[in-house]
C-alpha cells in the first residue's frame, strides 16, 4: 500500500468523530469462509447442488422451502454449521480496536448473515445486518410475527447430499416449517423486525456523528447494497477490494484483501 494513503488514512482518523465499518461477503474470506461470487463459486462450495443444477438463487429463496425443506435447511444448516465453527481473523479485532479510539465509537453496516463481528466481540447494539442473520429463524409464513434465536438448533444433515437428515424445524404456532430469518431471492415472508430494531440504532448513531469515516471492506458491485450505503454516509472513505476498488476522490480506494489492510493498519495506527 502507498505510503500517502496511510498518511492520508491517518489525518481522516485524527478528524473523524466516528467509525463506520461497511462489509460485504469478501471480509469473510482470510477467515476462510466461501465468496459465492456467481454460480461457479456457489458450486464449487456445494457439489451436490452443482450436480444437480441448483443455482444460488434457487437454493438461496424461500420457495426451496416449500417444495423441498430437507434440501433447503441442507443448504443453511452447513452454512449454519459453518459459521458457528469460523473463527473471525484477525482483522476484526484490529477495526474494534480502532472504531474505538473515535469519540462516538464505531458502527457495522454488513450484508452478511454470518454473525462474525459479533464472535469477534463487537458490541451487538452496535450491528446492522440489512439482510438479516442466519443465527436467527422465523417461520416460513411469519405467522406471528416472531424471531428466534437458533443456538439451540441441532445441526444433522449429509453433506455429500446436501440434505437435512434430523427432524425439520417446526413453527410451534402453526406447523410450517421455520426458516433463517434472512432476506433471500423473491422473498415475500422474511420478517424484518430484528433488522429494523438495528436500523434505528444505526441511524440514531449517525444522526450524532458529524464526520464518519467509512471504512468499506469487500462490498462487491453485483449486488450492491454495502457499496450505496457506503458512499450515501460517507464523510471520507476507504474502500478495500481486491478486485473492485476504485472511487471517485478524494476517497481511497485499496486493492486489498481485508486481513492485509487491517494489518497494515495495525501496524501504522494501533502500534505503541
């Protein structure tokens, strides 16, 4: 990285007032977490649904749930599994301790469902997750309107199948079978509850933040949610990708990986 960016990077900490972390899927990937970056990259994490010609729009979308539960909760059960086994790198940790050496501390704007900030010890009150959390569940119709937590969920499924083999997770209200409270593909049902409580945080957050400084970590543009919030709500920014990086200045663009920045940020900022 240029030296002029990190001294650049270095006087917009010193004026900033708060830390805004933005993160699409590419944060997740020093932790060794799977990039879905087109079917491709969907089937080389899931063979089973290659072979069978399941795309990520049709495994990702509430209508699998339907027509066929064991092979969907198969899907987000190893996906589930997964993420309660990744260990957050490094980086997450680095960009805690950063946001909070600001006046208003830091806030997390994320499309991912994973729940690796909070594993890696970010304040939950301080996370908007706009596509939701697959830490969570809701029943496939939202007949009551409720979120719960799926800590207690038992995991059993085949992974050469990619099927659920145990009992599927019922609606205790009516009998429909639940599913992760994540906004997926042409999703009619997702309750968005818990993510409009987060949003109000968020947005009371910034209403006292004066100068935030965006830090944007693996947002890529195909869909670009992270990527409009990101620029929408930047005072200065700093976008780090090691494929689609470039912005218009005087923002910063990196082409980077997440878990080299932050420790080249480390090493500039954090070092006593």
């Amino acid at each position: 990285m240029h030296t002029s960016h990190m001294a650049q990077i270095s006087t917009w900490l010193k004026q900033a007032d708060g830390l805004l972390i933005t993160a699409g899927a590419g944060i997740g990937v020093d932790s060794g977490l799977p990039d879905f970056r087109g079917d491709d990259g969907f089937w080389k994490a899931y063979p089973a649904l290659a072979h069978a010609g399941i795309r990520f729009i049709d495994a990702a979308n509430p209508k699998t749930f339907h027509i066929n539960p064991r092979q969907a909760w198969g899907f987000y059960g190893h996906r589930l599994q997964l993420y309660r086994r990744t260990k957050p790198h490094a980086g997450f940790d680095i960009l805690r301790q950063l946001g909070e050496q600001l006046t208003h501390g830091y806030f997390v704007y994320t499309s991912n469902v994973d729940g690796q900030f909070q594993r890696a010890g970010f304040d939950s009150q301080r996370i908007h997750e706009c596509h939701g959390s697959i830490h969570f569940t809701q029943c496939l119709m939202n007949c009551t309107q409720q979120v719960y937590p799926a800590e207690n969920l038992a995991i059993n499924i085949n992974e050469d199948t990619c099927q659920w083999l145990g009992p599927l997770p019922l609606c205790r209200s009516c009998g429909s079978p639940l599913r992760p409270n994540i906004l997926m593909f042409d999703d009619w049902h997702w309750n968005d509850r818990r993510q409009a409580q987060q949003e109000t945080r968020l947005f009371d957050w910034l209403q006292q933040v004066e100068k935030p400084l965006v830090i944007e970590l693996g947002a890529g543009s195909h869909i670009a949610t992270v990527r409009h919030f990101s620029e929408r709500h930047a005072w200065r920014m700093v976008r780090v990708n090691l494929r689609e990086a470039s912005i218009p200045a005087p923002h910063i663009g990196l082409a980077s990986t997440t878990l080299d920045f932050c420790l080249e940020i480390q090493r500039n900022f954090l070092s006593a």
